[in-house]
C-alpha cells in the first residue's frame, strides 16, 4: 500500500493545500509533503494525527477497498419475468449505486410490465430488435442501435414492435428495478 499517495489523494478528496493538512495536523507543510511522497514515514502518533485531520481513522484507511469494477457474466442477476421478458442485472447490488444498469430481453411482440414513475431519469439502448416505449398518452418507436433518454416523472412500458426478440440495455438513475 502506498501509504504516501493514498495521504495525498484523501488530502485532495478534501479540498486541502498541504499547508492546510499541515496547520491542522500540527505539522510542517514540509513533513507533509515528504509523507506524500513516501521520503519519510510518520510515527503512529503523526499518523493518526494527519487521519483525523483528514476526517478519517485508520480503521477505514487502511481498509482495502472492495468494490469491484469489473463484472462477468457469472455475476449477473438474472429473473425471467415469464414468458415474455427477462431482466438481468449486470452489476449486481447497483442499488447503492448513483445508476442501475440492466438487459431487458422481451419475447417476440411483448412489453414489460408498467413502471411507475419515479424522481430520476432512463437511458436505453437498442441492442437488437426495435421497440416502443409508450407512456401514458404518448408512444415513441426507437429502432436497433438507437438511444433513448427521458425524465421518469411518468409511467412507462416497453413494447417489442419485433418478430422476434428484442434486447435493450436500460439504465436508470436512481436506481429503480
């Protein structure tokens, strides 16, 4: 672990100079710097001093992160719906995320079930086929390798205008499935 960088990199995520870190740690802006870029290393006392500053803990410093940013297809959340749609999530647990990125698959000449509006946005992407997304008064045909995006203030369906299946990559924000 790179002590140094990560010091530097918390340091920054807080909008502080060195000077600044330094003044608050009770240090010289030089021993900070030095710290940095791992010329010296500080006792356990200074340590802790410099994390506190920092408004963290070494508990959490030096935990290593376990957030994945890669996922495979062994990952995946998959839940046919029935007959007519499959929804699989392709970052599992996304619900703590900012966005929700999912596939829908919808059987030749089906839609998805009505989904209620919320406070957020939808993004989607026709991976093969051609739908329709038609929403309370509204219907918008979107066809393969085009996009859609729109506030989600109002409900929607999803329709597959296809012979045959049709595959969208759906994303929402919050997440919202």
């Amino acid at each position: 672990m790179d002590v140094g960088l990560r010091i530097k990199n918390l340091r920054l995520k807080n909008y502080l100079t060195q000077e600044e870190l330094a003044d608050r740690s009770e240090l010289t802006k030089g021993f900070i710097s030095q710290v940095e870029r791992n010329l010296t290393s500080p006792s356990v006392a200074t340590l802790i001093d410099i994390l506190e500053a920092l408004g963290t803990n070494p508990a959490d410093f030096f935990k290593e992160s376990q957030d994945k940013i890669v996922f495979k297809e062994e990952d995946y959340f998959v839940s046919e719906r029935d007959d007519n749609y499959k929804l699989t999530w392709i970052v599992p647990n996304a619900q703590k995320n900012n966005m929700e990125p999912i596939i829908i698959d919808l059987a030749d000449k089906s839609k998805t079930k009505t989904i209620q509006p919320f406070s957020g946005e939808v993004f989607g992407y026709i991976l093969s086929g051609k739908i329709s997304i038609n929403f309370e008064e509204e219907n918008y045909e979107v066809d393969e390798h085009e996009t859609f995006y729109f506030s989600a203030d109002k409900s929607f369906t999803l329709e597959n205008l296809s012979n045959g299946k049709s595959k969208i990559l759906l994303i929402s924000s919050p997440p919202s499935f």
